[in-house]
C-alpha cells in the first residue's frame, strides 16, 4: 500500500511542475505552439477549465492555475494520506 501512495505522491508532484511549466510557457511567444507546449496543454488544460469557469480573470491576470496548483498540493498533502489511512 505504501508503494501506491508514493507512485500516486509522486505523480501529483510531476503534474504541479507540468502545470507549472505550461503557465510558465505563456511568456514566451510562441512557446505554447512547440511541440511539448501543445503536449502540456492536451494535459493540462482539462484539468485549469473547470477552474477558469469557476474564477474570472483580474484584468489581465488569471489566477485559476494558482488555485488550480493549490488544489493539487493540498490533495497531495493531505487528501492521499486520509484517503490511504482508511486501509
């Protein structure tokens, strides 16, 4: 059990990164349309959708992926180890 809690640990700390580079990449011209941004944006925007809808824009900062980011921390944290404390 505590294998599958570190695989599932670990894939969440690797989305947060891919989160992270992919908002990363929305400063660079261009960036977003390479390869590896079109890659990152087929696996990241599902997941920042549900929270663009949900909090607008500020101007011209979004700050959905900052929440959206926190949301995975805290399941990360503290949402695997109570889910994994029930067995």
């Amino acid at each position: 059990m505590q294998s599958i809690l570190s695989l599932l640990y670990l894939a969440l700390e690797l989305y947060s990164f891919a989160l992270i580079i992919y908002i990363f990449m929305s400063w660079f011209p261009g960036a977003r349309e390479s390869s590896f941004g079109v890659f990152l944006a087929k696996i990241c925007e599902p997941y920042l959708e549900p929270f663009r809808k949900i909090i607008p824009p500020i101007g011209m900062l979004d700050i959905s992926p900052i929440v959206a980011i926190f949301v995975l921390y805290f399941a990360r944290v503290f949402g695997l180890p109570v889910l994994f404390s029930w067995f």
